[in-house]
C-alpha cells in the first residue's frame, strides 16, 4: 500500500495526510475545520463575480408614487 499523498491544511498550512483516514480532510483537524466554516459564515471569504452586462434591464421600472 502506498503512503498517503500530504497536502497543506487550508487553515494552518500544516502537511496533513489527504486520504480517508483523516475524518477531518483536508483539514489536519477539526479545529481548523471549523475556523475555515467560521470564515464562510461570516463571509470573510468572497467569490468575485462580475455583475452580468444587461443587470437590471428584467428589472421592471419602479412605478410611479402616488
């Protein structure tokens, strides 16, 4: 059998062994796990994204007040 493959912990950047063995994959623990979840529900981490070209022109026009 051959030695699992490391690769770095997201979080810590420690080598962590990349195979199902580790339940925490591919995170060297859990701890790290959950700093990473806790980044993406306070939305420290963002995917760019470029608005479309025709953003707004669905959009129907605000009516008038009255």
């Amino acid at each position: 059998m051959t030695a699992p493959r490391l690769v770095p912990c997201p979080a810590c950047k420690k080598p962590t062994p990349y195979a199902p063995e580790n339940r925490w994959r591919p995170f060297c623990s859990e701890r790290c796990r959950s700093i990473d979840l806790g980044a993406w529900a306070s939305e420290s981490y963002r995917v760019a994204a470029e608005a479309p070209p025709d953003a707004g022109e669905d959009t129907p026009a605000t009516p008038p007040a009255h």
